[in-house]
C-alpha cells in the first residue's frame, strides 16, 4: 500500500501557554551594584556573619575594593569580595552561597572570578581564612605554606 502524501497542514490543537515560568539562570556579576539589605539577610546563613547589620554591610560595600555576586533575577543568592594592593597581595572574604542554591558550583565560581578577576592578574599571593578548607582546596589554596593567625576584637576583653 502506498504511504499516505505528506501534507503541511496547521495542528488544530490549539496552542497551550506553559503554565509554569521558567526559571533564569543564575547570573554573576563583578560591577553590579550589591543591596545591603539583601547582602545582610544572606549574611544571617552563615554563622561566622550571623547578625551583621544592614547599616555595617553598607559601610563594608562602600570600602571594599572588589566584589563578586551571584544572582537569581533580582535575587542576591551568591557573594564573595576581596580587599587588595592589586600588585602583592589580595584577601578573600565573606564567601557565602544562599542555602537553597548551594551544592550548584556557584561558590566555586566566585572564587573562580576572583582568582581570574582581569583587575588581579598581577596579585602574587590570595590569602583567605576558613572553617572550610576542604572547599578551597579543590580550588588550589594551600594551608601548608603560611600560618594564619587573628586577633580577634571580641575576644580581647576576655584576656584583659
Ligand atoms: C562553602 C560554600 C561557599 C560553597 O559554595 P557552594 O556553591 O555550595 O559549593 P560548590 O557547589 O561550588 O562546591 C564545589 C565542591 O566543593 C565541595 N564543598 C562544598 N562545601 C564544602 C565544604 N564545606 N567542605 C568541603 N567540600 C565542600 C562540594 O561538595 C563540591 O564538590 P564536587 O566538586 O566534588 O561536587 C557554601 O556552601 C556556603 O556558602 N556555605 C555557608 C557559608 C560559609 O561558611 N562559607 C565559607 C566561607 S569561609
């Protein structure tokens, strides 16, 4: 028997919009300017950033030299910043990924910008201080090469 003619016909079923929006990717950004307010609720995930106010991550922004976020849409979900002579030396701090998005390599990728930042290409050494080493060595970091030590300001009261 032969095959019936193919015809271009139109469907007569009509077109159904998704009922579901679909999600934007996550985003990172090195310029965009960063809302304390937001940045201070995703510092309250972290326990090392825990209670920090709105007013203090303002006054941090403000005097930070460079910052890498992370974003859903609008949403700030993701956040790391350095402070730098931009030739010797850089710190990274304040690393931190919103719950709900972590495990997605999205803390990976700040650091990743920032190690490859194009306004850190001279910086010798990046220095970070962790609880988490085990995340940053996968990036590279060492711990056996220098020592860390801090003073911590809440802690001298009690050696007074
Ligand atoms: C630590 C943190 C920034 C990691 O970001 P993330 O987006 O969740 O991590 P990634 O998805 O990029 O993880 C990359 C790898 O590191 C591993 N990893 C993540 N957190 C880790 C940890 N605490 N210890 C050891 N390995 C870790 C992941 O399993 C993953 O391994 P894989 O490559 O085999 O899959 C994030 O979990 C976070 O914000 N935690 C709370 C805040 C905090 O304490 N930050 C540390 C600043 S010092």
């Amino acid at each position: 028997m032969k095959p019936a003619p193919m015809t271009q016909r139109r469907s007569r079923i009509p077109y159904n919009k998704p009922t579901v929006a679909l999600k934007p990717a996550v985003t990172f950004a090195e310029q965009r300017e960063i809302d304390p307010a937001q940045l201070a609720a995703l510092f309250q995930q972290a326990p090392w950033a825990k209670g920090r106010s709105v007013e203090d991550a303002r006054e941090m922004l403000a005097n930070t030299d460079l910052t890498v976020s992370a974003w859903d849409g609008d949403q700030l979900i993701g956040f790391g910043r350095v402070l730098t002579d931009y030739v010797f030396r850089a710190s990274i701090w304040d690393v931190i990924v919103a719950k709900g998005y972590q495990g997605r390599k999205i803390g990976t990728e700040i650091v990743q910008r920032i190690l490859h930042h194009p306004r850190l290409k001279k910086v010798e050494l990046f220095w970070l201080c962790t609880r988490m080493p085990g995340f940053y060595e996968r990036l590279g970091f060492s711990s056996q090469e220098q020592t860390g030590m801090v003073w911590a300001r809440s802690r001298q009261s009690r050696l007074e």
